[in-house]
C-alpha cells in the first residue's frame, strides 16, 4: 500500500496590497481626535483632522492644497517669520518622511491667516512595504 506524507508550513496570511496605499490612513485621520494629517508623496495634504484645523484657526479643511503653498505658510524662525526658502522645506517633518522614507521630528513654524504657531511635528512614511506613498504627521502645539 502507497503511504502519503502531507507537510504543512504556516507561511502567514496572504495580505492583497491595497490600491489605495494612503486610505486607509484617511479614513484614520477623519477620525482621529489628535491634531494630525496626511500628504502624499507630491506633498499634497489628502486629510487632516478637525483637531488639527482647529488648532491652526483654519476656517475650513485644506484637504487637496500643497503643504508647500497651501493655506497655511511654512515660515523660519526668525523674529520677522520670512517664508521658508525651498531648500528649507524639504526638511519639514511630513516631506522628510517622504523623501527620506524614514521617522523624521522637529520644530516648525506656520502663519495662518496672520497668526504665528511653532508645533512639534512627528511624521512617519506610509505606503507599502516597498513603496513609500505619503507620510503621517502628529502635530503638538509649542
């Protein structure tokens, strides 16, 4: 009589990659209660919280602008608070995440309808495993 050995290896799940890398991390930002936001690897916000429009006394979502010309102004951190040069803004937490496809943190400084705010920006790159399609920024007011 023939004898039939069957070996199983448990390789994990079998995860489809999304066709919408960035969408999920949408719908989680709608959502969230921390002011934070998403861009996607041209540097265009594709959401932000209410938490986070409220903190920088936006009127309305900013959701479909550029972080680099949007309603919002990355400026230095001179007393005058002149517009970052671009060479500067390459180094802002969300774009760096994207860039770098590394965790990047630091100090940033933005004008809103006049009104100066430093905040503390975390931002990691989101995407697929091979294949970096926006970040995710944390902002905490200074």
């Amino acid at each position: 009589m023939p004898r039939v050995e069957l070996s199983i290896t448990d390789l994990g799940p079998v995860i489809p990659p999304p066709r919408d890398p960035l969408g999920h991390w949408v719908r989680a930002v709608a959502g969230a209660v921390e002011p934070c936001l998403v861009i996607d690897k041209r540097a265009v916000i594709v959401a932000m919280s209410q938490q986070c429009v409220a903190m920088l006394g936006l009127t309305g979502s900013p959701v479909g602008a550029s972080l680099r010309e949007g309603p919002f102004k990355l400026i230095d951190f001179s007393a005058s608070g002149e517009k970052l040069p671009e060479n500067e803004v390459g180094k802002v937490p969300p774009i760096l995440a994207v860039t770098s496809e590394r965790l990047a943190r630091g100090l940033i400084r933005v004008r809103c309808d006049g009104t100066v705010y430093t905040l503390d920006a975390i931002a990691t790159p989101i995407g697929r495993p091979d294949a970096v399609a926006g970040s995710l920024t944390f902002f905490s007011a200074v």
